[in-house]
C-alpha cells in the first residue's frame, strides 16, 4: 500500500518515508510484547491482503533533489524482505534493519542506483521521480494521494477487529 503523509514543516530534515511491514519477523501474523500477544492491524485492498505499507512524507519528499527521491525509493523497498513475506530484512548486529551502518546502508543504495541508470534506456519510466510538486501538479493536474492510517498493533483477545477492507478504511475518516 502506498501512502501520502503530510509533513508539518517543509524543511528537508526529517522523516522523507517510511515503510511499515504488516508482519512480524518471519512473517507471522501475531508477536508478543510486554507478556502481551498483538497482531498488526490487517488490510486488504480488492480481496488481496497489503503486506508492506509505504508511505512518503508531502512536499518534504519531493524537496529532496531527485537522485536522493530515488535513493530513499530504493532505500524503503531494500527493507522489504526477499522472501516478501510481510515481515522486514534482517542484518547480523546491535542494528538489525540497516545493518552495521545505516551511512554504509545508504551508500549501498546509491550504488544500486548508479548500477540501475547505468542500464536504464528509458527515462520516461521514471520521469515523474524527477519532477518538482509543481512539475507534478502542471503535468499531471495535481497531485493526489491516499492517507491511510497507520497500521496499528491490535491486542488479541481486546474485541477489535485486526481487520480492515478499503472501505473500513474510508469509514475512519
């Protein structure tokens, strides 16, 4: 699920997004926390369950200069992990989402970057990364986004529902 989060301040520093797995680790639907079991609310969308929940943080995000909108791209979906079974890749170490270094972590992904334009022929497939929110707003009529909340960690065994359709989702708001 891709998400629009609105920032409060249009400065650069800060959180540009985020990626929420809908797992735990491994990819099982319940996990303990404090002598308590929790599932992480469910969503589906059309019959089909979101197992990642992305989301970027409007206009800062598209402040950032393009090279660095891709990396924090790249950056939020190298958390996924490869077996894409709801849950987050793990690293060795104290630092178990970006291993060792989270500055090594990043130089990474711009590698992946610079080997990932080095065979790109296209650029039309990721013009609109390139473009300002105006750019985006002149070329394509604006800009449109859905804000969903947060998946929450649901205590099992409390009455509410870890489970929500679209429409649930439209109704919290």
């Amino acid at each position: 699920m891709l998400n629009l989060v609105r920032n409060r301040k249009r400065t650069l520093h800060g959180l540009q997004a985020r990626i929420t797995p809908m797992r735990f680790e491994e990819g099982v639907l319940t996990g303990i926390r404090r002598n308590r079991t929790y599932q992480i609310q469910r969503f589906f969308l059309d019959g089909r369950e979101i197992l990642y929940h992305l989301a970027f943080c409007v206009p800062r995000f598209l402040m950032l200069p393009p090279r660095e909108r891709f990396i924090t791209i790249i950056h939020e979906l190298f958390h996924i992990d490869p077996s894409f079974h709801g849950g987050l890749r793990r690293f060795e170490g104290s630092c178990p989402h970006h291993g060792p270094s989270k500055r090594d972590f990043d130089h990474k992904m711009g590698d992946i970057l610079d080997r990932y334009q080095s065979g790109q022929k296209d650029e039309d497939a990721y013009r609109p990364l390139l473009a300002t929110l105006n750019d985006l707003r002149r070329d394509y009529s604006g800009v449109e986004g859905w804000c969903a909340p947060k998946p929450r960690l649901i205590p099992l065994g409390s009455g509410n529902r870890p489970t929500m359709t679209t429409e649930d989702i439209y109704d919290e708001f």
